[in-house]
C-alpha cells in the first residue's frame, strides 16, 4: 500500500506517493534531501531528529510520514534566512554550543519551541526544554548559555522593532 | 528502525473509525503513536492495519462540565500540563501529564493512548486511579463509563474491547482535597521508576479520607489501599507510618535499574514524600 502525502517543508510543499511505515525523519532526508535532520537512536531518546510539527517540537523518528499529511514542518534549514542565521543559531555560535554537532539540530528546534512559548527562559527552563535530547560532547552548560544568549538577542529585536515603529 | 508493513487509514469521523475497527480483525487504533510507533518499529508489534484517529474532529478539548471536568482523548499530554482550567479544578492530573516523558512527547502523547496503552510505568495511570476518574469509551454497539478503578487488568491490559476507541476521561474537581503527584523518573526512558498520586482530604487535623495509587511499581498501577487504610480518620502525623504500606501486597517489579528491593524502598519514600507536598501545597 502507498499513499500520496503532502507535507509543507519550511514553506515548500513535497508530495510523494510513500510506504505508510515510513517515518517522518526519512521523509525529510531521503524524499525532501533535507539531511540537517539527525538520526541519533530512532528509539525516541535522543532527540536528535527533532523537527517542528505544526509549530511543536516532536521527535521525527516517532512520528509517520503520513500523520504529518497535509501538515507543515519546520527542520533546522528553515531557521536561516539566505545567509542570515537565525538567533539561535547564532548564540549556538558564540557561545560554543556545540562541538561535534549531531544533537545541535534537535536542540536548536526545541530551543525553538521553548522561545516561542518563553521568551525569557530561565536556566531550568532551558534545561527542562531539552531534557529529551542528548549531547554527549558538550555537557549542556554551553548549549544553555547559547539559550540565553539567543533570547536575549530576539528580546532586543523585539524591542528595536516596537521603537522603530 | 523500520516498522512491517501496514495498511494505514485515516478517517475523518469517529463511526468511520469504528467500522474500521469492526472490520478489519487486527486493526491498531493510532493515537500520538508513542506507544505504538515504538512497539512497532521493534517489531513487538505488526498489526495489519493502523487506524489513525489523528483527523477525527472533537476529540481534543478540555472543558468543564458540572463538577466534572472532561478531557477529550486526543488531547496531548502538554495541554493538560498546561490547562488554565486543571490548574484550577483538577491539578493532580495537569501535575502528573508535565512529569511525563519530554517535550516532545508531551507534544505527541495523548492521554487516551496512555490509558489504553497501559504501561506499568505510565503517569496517567496512577493519576486517573486516585481520581477515581471515568474513561468513556465508544465502540458500534454504543458507549460505556469504564470507571478507573476496574479500568487497569494487567501489564498492557485493560477491560477495553477491541472494537472500543477511548473518547474522553472525566475527572472530578477537586477544590479542597489536597493533591500531589510525586514521581523518581527513570533517567534514560523518563518512564516513572515510581510514581505516587495523592489526594486526601482534611478534617480539622485529621485525615478524612485518601486516595493513594502507584505506578511503575507492580504490573500496572494500583490504589494502595494499605495506605489509605492507616491514613483514613487519622491525625497528619501518621503519614511516614502510613507510607511503609506503600508496596503491601504487591508484586514488585525489578529490573537492571532498580531491584525489587530498591524500588519497594522508592515507593515508601515517594509516597511519604507525595503526602507531604500535598499537605504542604494546601497549606497544612
Ligand atoms: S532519532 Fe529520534 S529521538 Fe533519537
Ligand atoms: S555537540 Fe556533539 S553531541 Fe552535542
């Protein structure tokens, strides 16, 4: 059995007739070429295949392709803007958030998710927001600072924005 | 990890769904998928067709409805964790769905899939047994009021038919019990080593009446009625006492993490523990 899905990736719709088996995550990497999604575990531990569904962090190894039909994801290459990081990819940056950076996508959607939700997170905010993704390199401190740092920065720009106006 | 290979279907309306299920013999209802996808890709579980209940309007909401409050069962944990209205009336249940898993899988896990899915280390369980919460369920033959209390038969088993879909829990309000959910996740799974779910109500200084249960303890959660014996009509001192029932009678599980031992040791102190921050948050 295949069926035809639809799912809007970082604002471009991919149709493709697929396996229902087919997790969500291969759909981003073998169908969409969009391998900025990592595979850590496919056991829903690790995290790092963590994308944005319909604007809430889920982790892409437990979810199938054809649940996320006619629905919209957002992966890590959506978050630049042409050669404009986003925020936080730009604490991650300057704050040494990531070393060999295979957790660094999933943190960076679920980071995400916590600043849509808290603008201004606390450190045990952040650390509860990425408590189900892994990094075995870094020890976490970094990713927080990074956290912080790219909340800051949008708070900054929010302010900018609202005095400009 | 690769699932087998399935049929998939994904009706709009709950009776579609139930034919499905009436229909196809080894038909899976699929909720947030985070018992099933798992189980699945294991290959534990290699049902012939899947039946997504993932675009059936109306089965994700929380409202009030007398002195009820009712939880559609696609609602996903992180909006129980986060609704204005539990907070209020029933916080026992919001406490116990933001201790579950992460993020991600509060965004993913619904609450009817934990319920029927019946881990013996799910959160809900415990929750909805010391709420003495209804879990309604539908099937072709009409709908039923499965209370919690008789709901849970064993390890991943419960009294639902085959051809039922789980459509909403009822919990009672709760204003002026005491309640807490107190939970030793496990570091890896974040699947509770031993949750404990508490709800008593005070008299004066006495303890007028308890509802205790336990997670991740036996094969499937369970009221400690041993403990609610040696709180009922006694004074809030006896509490550490009354907690050293906590696994009386029970079938302790064990495992690489936690022994039996230890973990008939977590569920004494955790249950000591849940009565006092319920004690506490209702201020004494
Ligand atoms: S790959 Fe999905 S959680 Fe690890
Ligand atoms: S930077 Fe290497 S796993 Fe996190």
């Amino acid at each position: 059995m295949q069926k035809n899905v639809t799912i809007d990736i970082n604002g471009q719709p991919h149709r493709q007739a697929v396996e229902p088996r087919l997790l969500l995550v291969h759909f981003l990497r073998e169908v969409a070429g969009l391998t900025g999604t990592h595979i850590g575990c496919e056991t829903s531990l690790c995290g790092a295949c963590t994308v944005l569904l319909d604007g809430r962090a889920v982790k892409s190894c437990t979810v199938l392709a054809v649940q996320a039909d006619g629905r919209s994801v957002t992966t890590v290459e959506g978050l630049a803007q042409g050669d404009k990081l986003h925020a936080l990819q730009e604490g991650f940056w300057e704050e040494h958030g990531l070393q060999c950076g295979f957790c660094t996508p999933g943190m960076l959607m679920c980071s995400h998710d916590l600043l849509a939700n808290h603008p201004t997170p606390t450190s045990a905010d952040i650390r509860e927001a990425i408590n189900g993704n892994v990094c075995r390199c870094t020890g976490y401190q970094n990713i927080v600072n990074a956290v912080k740092n790219a909340s800051r920065k949008m708070a900054k720009r929010v302010s900018a924005r609202a005095g400009a106006r | 990890m690769i699932p087998a290979n399935f049929d998939y279907e994904s009706p709009r309306t709950l009776s579609e769904a139930l034919d499905l299920l009436a229909s196809r013999q080894d038909a899976k209802i699929l909720a947030g998928g985070h018992s099933l996808l798992p189980a699945m890709k294991l290959r534990l579980a290699a049902p012939s067709v899947v039946v997504d209940l993932g675009r059936i309007a109306g089965l994700n909401h929380i409202r009030e409805s007398g002195d009820r409050i009712v939880i559609g069962a696609m609602t996903p944990h992180a909006d129980v964790a986060s609704s204005k209205i539990l907070h209020v009336a029933c916080p026992l249940l919001a406490q116990a769905a933001s201790q579950i898993g992460d993020v991600q899988v509060r965004n993913r896990g619904t609450i009817g899939g934990s319920l029927a899915a019946a881990h013996p280390a799910a959160d809900y369980p415990a929750a909805v047994l010391a709420l003495d919460a209804e879990i309604m369920a539908v099937s072709r033959s009409g709908e039923r009021s499965l209370p919690a209390t008789k709901f849970f038969t064993g390890m991943f088993t419960t009294e639902l038919r085959p051809d039922e879909i789980i459509t909403e829990v009822r919990v009672p309000r709760t204003e002026g019990a005491s309640v807490a959910y107190k939970k030793f996740h496990h570091p890896a799974s974040g699947y509770a080593v031993v949750g404990v779910a508490v709800r008593i109500k005070k008299a004066g200084t006495r303890i007028d009446s308890a509802a205790i249960s336990i997670t991740g303890v036996g094969h499937i959660a369970y009221r400690a009625t041993a403990v609610e014996n040696a709180l009922r009509g006694k004074p809030l001192g006896v509490i550490a006492e009354a907690a050293a029932h906590a696994a009386e009678g029970v079938e302790v599980l064990s495992d690489y993490y936690a022994s039996a031992e230890y973990r008939r040791h977590l569920a004494t102190v955790f249950t000591r523990r849940a009565l006092e921050q319920a004690l506490e948050a209702s201020g004494k």
